[in-house]
C-alpha cells in the first residue's frame, strides 16, 4: 500500500522485510542497519528525481503508463462502462466510453485531458 507519510522506522522495517530499495535523500535513514538496499537521491526537484532513478536502476524498459492507480498503487482493468456509469458525473457519462477501474480501490479513470498531460511527461522521462 503506497503511503507518503511513514516513520523512518516503519520504512526501514518494511524495507528490510521486503527487500525492497529506499530511496531517500535523508542520509540518517539510510545509515539504519536493518537497510540492505538504499540510494540517496541527490536531486531535489520531483522530475529530475524520477529521471535520476530511472537511469540509476535501468528502468525506462519498464514504464507503463496509466496501469497503476494514483491513489493506492492497484492494479488498474478496463471495464465496461454500463458497470460503472450509475458512479460517473453527467459530463463523464457524456463523453466518455472507455473506462479503467482500481481492483483495489475501485478508482475510476478515463481518457481525460490530464492523460495527454501525462503521456507528454512520460515521453520526456523515456527521452532521457
Ligand atoms: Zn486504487
């Protein structure tokens, strides 16, 4: 479950537990023991972070977007809109027909302006 807001403890434990790599730019946390994987981030700027992350582990092959949910990180499904339409504003009902839904949340996306958006910033992490 992503959530943005953990003790340095429960990071480090679950780090640990799971294996996983912390990415960090508190040098404090990362000189925790119980931390196997960890990478210091040296930009400050959110874009700039991303893009130095994606080229640190190699992962610019694995980007995919509009697949995950923003809110909770679940996997995302397309689904039809006549199982959805009775939680869809007017206007979305109106002009929309394709529809994603968070298996684990059950957030609702479409094809808004806001993708355009997004596939644009994409495009400029892939030309890195
Ligand atoms: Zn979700």
């Amino acid at each position: 479950m992503y959530c943005n807001d953990y003790a340095d403890e429960t990071v480090a434990t679950i780090a640990s537990e799971q294996q996983r790599i912390v990415l960090t730019r508190d040098r404090a946390l990362l000189q925790r023991k119980i931390i196997r994987y960890g990478y210091f981030v040296r930009a400050d700027i959110p874009k700039i972070q991303i893009k130095e992350v994606l080229k640190k582990f190699g992962l610019f092959h694995l980007i995919k977007p509009l697949t995950r949910c923003t809110h909770c990180n679940g996997k995302l499904l397309e689904t039809h809109k006549k199982e959805i339409e009775h939680r869809l504003q007017p206007l979305t009902r109106k002009h929309y027909d394709k529809f994603l839904v968070c298996t684990a949340c059950e957030q609702i996306y479409w094809q808004g302006s806001h993708c355009t958006r997004v596939q644009r910033l994409i495009d400029e992490f892939v030309q890195c």
